[in-house]
C-alpha cells in the first residue's frame, strides 16, 4: 500500500493563504521553499500549499476545486469554531446546517478551496 505524503493544494499567494491556514484555523506552518509552504494539522496530517505561478509541469487548475474535511467533537465546538471564524470575516458558502451525516458548515479559503467542518454526531441546531 502506498503512504500517501501530503495533499496539495494550489494558491495564488502563498503569503495569503499561509496566513490563513495559520491564523485562522491556529495550525503550525513550515516554509519549505519561498513557492511551497506545509501546514501540520493534527494528527500527522499535513497539507502543503503550492505557489500557482511556479508549478512543475504547468497546471491549467491554478486554484479551488477541492474540499478539506474537518470533524470536531460536538455541536458545541462546531458553532464556536464557525462564530470565530465569522468573526475573523472568514467567507461561508454555507452556513450550520444539518444533513444526513451531521451537523456542518462550509468555508472558503482565499483560493476557492472549500474547508467543511462538521459534527457526526446527530443534533438539532
């Protein structure tokens, strides 16, 4: 089975999205390079953020088009993480709703990339 590294995204300003992913969702970055930036997140998961301009092959997806999942551990921290990161004018494309598989909310990073959080456990909002 192969070990999977790292899931990459793709940015417009690594400066802006690193900024983001650390200040926003309080995660530790590493500067691998001044195009390529990891965020460590819990758990040994790291997503690496790409500069769009200097990829190798040339991409014609320069940014957007993927969602990270986030699972917290009720819908206690769901609703405080979303009233901070509304605080913090983070952009929403959807607000706390409840689905099928819990309770969720989904944000937008400043590249387009969809960040849900969600509960799995079942709850009324």
């Amino acid at each position: 089975m192969l070990t999977i590294d790292s899931v990459v995204l793709y940015v417009k300003d690594i400066e802006v999205s690193q900024r983001f992913y650390t200040q926003v969702l309080g995660c530790e970055s590493t500067i691998l390079s001044p195009t390529f930036v990891a965020i460590n997140f819990a758990n040994n998961i790291t997503v690496t953020l790409k500069q769009n301009t200097d990829l190798t092959p040339v991409s014609s997806i320069i940014g957007g088009g993927s969602e990270l999942s986030v699972v917290v551990s009720d819908l206690i921290e769901l609703q405080q993480l979303y009233q901070s990161w509304k605080g913090q004018l983070v952009e929403f494309a959807q607000h706390p709703i409840q689905l099928s598989f819990g309770v969720n909310f989904v944000a937008i990073d400043p590249d387009g990339h969809r960040i849900r959080v969600f509960s799995p456990k079942v709850a009324e909002l």
